[in-house]
C-alpha cells in the first residue's frame, strides 16, 4: 500500500509538471468558464467606457472606472502613471515577473454607429477597438485575482494612456510601469479575422512610424511680375516629386518604406504668389533604422530644393506631439507561447499566421526594453455589424470577444509563470 501512495503521488507530480491533454483541457475549460461567467460585467464595462471616449493623455474618468473596480477586486495598483495609467500587480510580489498592456485612449472621431451606446461625447469615439482592450484586461485582473493562490510569481497589468499619436508607452516605461517584468503581452481587436481567432507571428510585424511638416518660404508677390517674386510653390513641387524617388531608387528593393505626401496649403488667390507653402505627411519603415535613414534623407531633400529655387525650409518631425514610433518586432519564443497557449484555448484551428502591415503600434517602446509579442484577436461578425476597420466611424465590436480576450490574456500569464518559475532571474536595468 506504501508503494502504492508513492507511484501515486508521483504521478500526480508528473501530471503537474507534464501536462496530459486531459489536464489541458481541463484547464482551458476551467479558464473559459470563469471568463463566460463575467460576459455581462465586461459587456457592461466596455459600454461605459464606449459611452464616455476620452482622448490621450485625458483619460482620468476611464482610469477612475478602472481603479473603481480593482478596489472591489481588492487587488492593488499604483497611480498615475503618464497622467492617467495605471499599473495593477497580481501574485506572490516575487519573479518571474510578466506585464500584459492595454491602451485606453479613444479618437478624435464622430460616431455613425445608431445604437443604444453609442458614444455621448461628440466628435470622440472609440474607433479602434481600446475599449475593449481595457475591458479585456480588466476581465484578466478579475480572473487572475481569483486564480491568485495558483500563480507562480507576479503578473502586472498596465492600463496605458496615449497610444493614438502621444506615444504613453515610452511614458509609462519612463515612470517604471515594467518594473522588473521580463516579458510582456499585448492584442488588438482584428475586424479581418472571425471572433474565437487569433493571429500571431514572429519577427517585423507593424512598421516604424513618424510624420513631418515642412514649410517652404519664398517672397510673395503678384503673379504677373513673377520675376519680382521668389516662388515657394516651385520649390514645394520639386519637392514632392524628389521625395518620391526616396524609395524608389534609394531604398532595397528587399526592404519596405512609405513616404506619403498628405496634405499642401498655401496661398489663398489666383493672381497672387504665396509668401510660403505648408506640407506634410507620414513616413513609415519596416525597421527602426530604415526610419531613422529616411528622416534624414527628407531632410536634406527638402532643404536642398528650396536651397536651388532661393527658398529657405523648415521642416519637422514634430516629435514632441507624436513621438517616433520604433517598429514591432515580436519576439519568437513569446510568439510560440502565444501559438501554444491560443490553441489550448481556442484549437489550433483559430490561430493563425498574422500578416505584416505599415501601420504602427507604440507597444514597440515595450520591446525596446524587454522581449515582447503582440497579437491580434478576431472580432469579425457580419451579424452585428462588426465589419469595419479601426478608426472608421462605422467601426463596431462583437462583444463575445471580450471574455475571449480575458481568457486569453489570463493563460497567457498563467502558463507564461508556470514555464519560466525556476529559471535564473536577470534583473532589468
């Protein structure tokens, strides 16, 4: 009998350490249930927050919700954090350590969408799905703080400000919201892929990003005397039509990059020459680096041909009111945690590739300082509408995601603790 409660014991150990599939799916029904049980306290909550949009940096109604509901969930975060962030902490306090982000911040966006929530602050709306990363995230709070006696180290969950163009994470980072996390998740909503998938890859995934203004001054005059006159439309067209080659003939073929031209003002009659010409637009490079090159040769373009047709240029980032965004680079061991966590969940069938894109995501400041994934979570359904692209004003959300995403967010942490308990911890600097 002693040998018996020994073989037993110690199978009880190996299934702990080794999962069995049984186990598996024991646990991702455990973890599922949990999380559809709270469908109409996440509904309820993303309808609040959908209903009161708050730009960047002004989320202090959206961050008193979410402190609201810690306090009940008695788990405990530290604030402010880049003015409205938060940083909630669950576990035993000691490594590992995981963070998982969220973005509050809505847009400077008209609601189209009729519906009995419909946004009630005119002109902002939360049309790129932040909402329901928030509302996902604190699903995951509420989860792992009844799953607390279960983790194997610290999760911390950052609710971040300023995502849509003020760049919060380098903020939050700044402030020492990663504390001594080792490894970071973050998703957003994907209209492209069904609710219950996900999508994931390694590597490049969203492009380097920045934006410029360049202003061209000449001497203004009348326009039949145009030889009294310095023309800064001339040197504004040559301008564009030089930046177009940027790409074309300087950058590799094998490489991607995007200058777009988005918007040209100056002058205000037909007989007269502006005094100076405005223009601007966007930059976008599938690597840091590439960005960093392309700048500089905006720069020199601009400068160079107002210098030839006598003109003088200004140009700018404007980097103080929209930071430079690095490129997301996913990390490949998170990515396959990822993968298998997201089939544990979902069925291997629901997870797929994710596609690289030029838009960009200041999720990547995370991943200049510690390894990191992001993935997109599906929330296409044709049935209620869910169809449109973010930053549409049609944009609406399938709100069966929002205990998906919970779910998720929670075995991601969960299991990220379990596999990385007894391994060397390296503080972060």
């Amino acid at each position: 009998m002693g040998w018996f409660l020994i073989l037993h014991s110690l199978l009880l150990f190996s299934l702990f350490l080794f999962p069995s599939s049984l186990c598996n799916t024991h646990y991702a029904n455990e973890i599922f249930q949990a999380a559809k049980q709270e469908k109409d306290w996440l509904v309820s909550i993303r309808r609040q927050i959908h209903e009161n949009p708050e730009l960047k940096f002004e989320e202090y109604n959206t961050s008193a919700l979410i402190r609201s509901e810690l306090d009940k969930l008695g788990v405990s975060y530290s604030y402010p954090f880049a003015q409205t962030g938060i940083v909630a902490e669950i576990g035993t306090g000691f490594p590992p350590v995981v963070a998982l982000r969220a973005d509050m911040d809505a847009l400077p966006l008209k609601e189209l969408v009729e519906w009995e929530h419909k946004s009630k602050v005119d002109g902002k709306m939360h049309g790129c799905g932040h909402d329901a990363h928030t509302t996902m995230l604190l699903g995951a709070a509420k989860l792992l703080s009844q799953r607390k006696h279960k983790l194997q180290g610290t999760v911390r969950l950052l609710f971040q400000p300023g995502e849509e163009g003020g760049g919060g994470a380098s903020h939050m980072i700044k402030q020492g919201a990663l504390g001594v996390a080792e490894a970071i998740f973050g998703m957003h909503v994907d209209f492209t892929s069904p609710t219950g998938t996900i999508r994931s890859k390694s590597g490049p995934l969203l492009a380097a990003v920045s934006s410029f203004e360049a202003k061209i001054i000449g001497r203004g005059g009348h326009a039949a005397e145009p030889h009294q006159n310095i023309d800064p439309i001339i040197a504004v067209s040559f301008s564009i039509l030089a930046l177009q080659q940027l790409v074309s003939r300087e950058l590799d073929p094998l490489s991607s990059q995007v200058l777009s031209v988005t918007f040209v003002r100056g002058g205000t009659a037909n007989n007269v020459s502006p005094s100076y010409v405005e223009f601007g637009g966007t930059l976008r490079s599938r690597t840091t680096d590439g960005l960093h090159q392309l700048i500089r040769r905006l720069k020199e373009v601009i400068e160079g041909q107002a210098a030839v047709h006598r003109c003088t240029a200004f140009v700018s980032t404007r980097e103080e009111e929209h930071p430079l965004l690095p490129a997301v680079v996913n990390d490949e061991r998170l990515h396959e945690h990822v993968k298998r966590v997201g089939s544990l969940l979902l069925g291997s069938e629901n997870v797929k590739d994710d596609k690289e894109v030029m838009a960009g995501e200041d999720f990547a400041f995370y991943q200049e300082s510690i390894p990191g994934t992001m993935l997109s979570i599906g929330i296409r359904n044709e049935e209620v509408g869910s169809v449109h692209s973010p930053h549409s004003p049609f944009f609406f959300l399938d709100e069966d995601v929002l205990p998906i995403g919970a779910a998720l967010h929670t075995a991601l942490a969960e299991l990220y603790l379990n596999d990385h308990l007894h391994q060397p911890f390296k503080e972060v600097q």
